[in-house]
C-alpha cells in the first residue's frame, strides 16, 4: 500500500476535510472571540457548560467534546480564576463538582453566539439548510462508528 492508496481511501479523504474544516473553524473562532477576550477552546468549553446547563463535571464536558479531561480541567480552572466559570458541588459526587457559567460567563457566552449566529447563517446559506442536515447527520454517524459501544449514548 502507498501513500497515494492511503489519501485516495475514502474514509481518509473524510478525515482530512475533517482535520481542515476542524482547523478553519478554530481560526475562524479565535477571530470571532478575541474582541471578547476569549480563544476558540474557552469559548467551546463555554459552549459546553452553556449546553449542559450546568449539570455536568469536568469530566463529563471533556467526554462530552471528544477531548482529554485534564485540558477541559485547564480551560476551566483558568476561566474560574477570571470569573467566568465557577464550580458548584454534585448531590451525585462529593469530588466531582458541576462546572457552571457566572453571570459574566453567560453574557460572554451570549455575545459570542451573537456573533457565531451571524456567520452560521451565513454558511448555512452557502451550503443550504438541507446540506447541512445531511452533513451533520454523516458525521454523527461517522463518529458513533469510531465510539466504543458504551459511550454511543453519552456522547449524542
């Protein structure tokens, strides 16, 4: 097998405009929320947080995102010390406590989607509604493929 047999796959070509779209929105991210003083990885952590509305701990976030729970735990504690986010404790877990937006956070967090809403409709024009649908519906597939059985669940 060759390099070029490798490239050709199709599962490989995926990967790739995977890796570059990946790379392109983190870009495109960090241009959006530097004004706020924010990166692309607080503002997904946010974004997480915002999502999960506060019910989760670090290490359901990370599961949650598809990334490694002691750089979510960075991330968070960071954003803590500028009082973003705060940690409040589990009823389920004496150790693990939920990760919550401050008051600061969520008005944060709304202005960074103001502005990613403005571009999502921008794509989405682009693309078209029904094109998106389908794209997101491959890559949940695609990624649900690649999950252990057990986590399928927990990470739809």
């Amino acid at each position: 097998m060759t390099a070029a047999d490798v490239f050709a796959h199709p599962a490989s070509r995926l990967s790739l405009e995977v890796f570059r779209l990946n790379g392109a929105l983190i870009a495109v991210g960090d241009a959006l929320v530097a004004p706020l003083g924010l990166t692309s990885a607080r503002w997904q952590v946010m974004g997480a947080v915002a999502e999960a509305r506060g019910r989760l701990p670090v290490a359901g976030i990370a599961r949650n995102m598809g990334l490694v729970r002691q750089s979510v735990q960075r991330i968070a504690d960071e954003l803590e010390a500028e009082g973003i986010l705060h940690f409040v404790a589990n009823p389920h877990h004496r150790r693990a406590r939920l990760v919550q937006l401050t008051e600061r956070g969520a008005a944060l967090f709304d202005a960074a989607s103001a502005s990613w809403l403005a571009l999502a409709d921008t794509l989405v024009a682009a693309l078209g509604a029904g094109e998106v649908d389908r794209a997101v519906a491959l890559l949940r597939a695609a990624r649900e493929s690649l999950q252990p059985p057990d986590r399928e669940e927990e990470a739809s």
